[in-house]
C-alpha cells in the first residue's frame, strides 16, 4: 500500500516514517523516545557514546536538522536502489530521535 508522507524533513516527517515503517512491528511505532542511551565505546580506554536526552530532543531539532543540511544536496548511500529521494534531490539525512 502506498502512502503519502509529506516531505518536510523534519522531526515530524522522520517520525510519519518510522511509524510507517514499524506501525505493525511496534506499538510505539513513531514516537520519541523516553529513555536515556549510551553506548559503550569500542575503544575500552575511550568515552560512552551518549545520544540526546529524550527531553532535548524536541528543542534540539532545528539544531539537528541544520546539521543534515540540505536534501538535495547529499549523496546517495550505497544500496539505495529503488529508494526515491525527492524532486531534485540525490538523497535525504536522517537523525535517529525515535524510540528503540
């Protein structure tokens, strides 16, 4: 079934993806997060990795998303075939915010 998720390339349009692509798999398909994450580092003398407080996020978005940059202007990821990237565009960025 195809569906129309519209391509602002915001936090709204990352999370109408994810509850897309997930909404049979997760209930909480599309939703932010609400639990910290840290990953070790693969280099045991180094620092976690740590990601965005899940009470950041919405006020770091436009921060986020200024770093992705302009769609049209990124590079196509090995393996994207089939994949459409807009009118224009090569390829989006994506941050990951949503819940896992």
């Amino acid at each position: 079934m195809d569906v129309e998720i519209p391509r602002t390339f915001d936090l709204d349009h990352l999370r109408a993806i994810h509850r897309h692509m997930f909404q049979d798999v997760y209930d909480w398909a599309g939703e932010l997060r609400v639990t910290e994450l840290v990953r070790p580092s693969q280099d045991p003398t180094g620092p976690a990795n740590e990601f965005v407080k899940p009470e950041d996020i919405e006020r770091l978005e436009p921060v986020i998303f200024a770093e992705l940059g302009d769609p049209s202007q990124h590079v196509p990821l090995a393996g994207t075939a089939g994949c459409e990237p807009p009118s224009g565009s090569t390829n989006t960025g994506t941050a990951s915010p949503i819940r896992s």
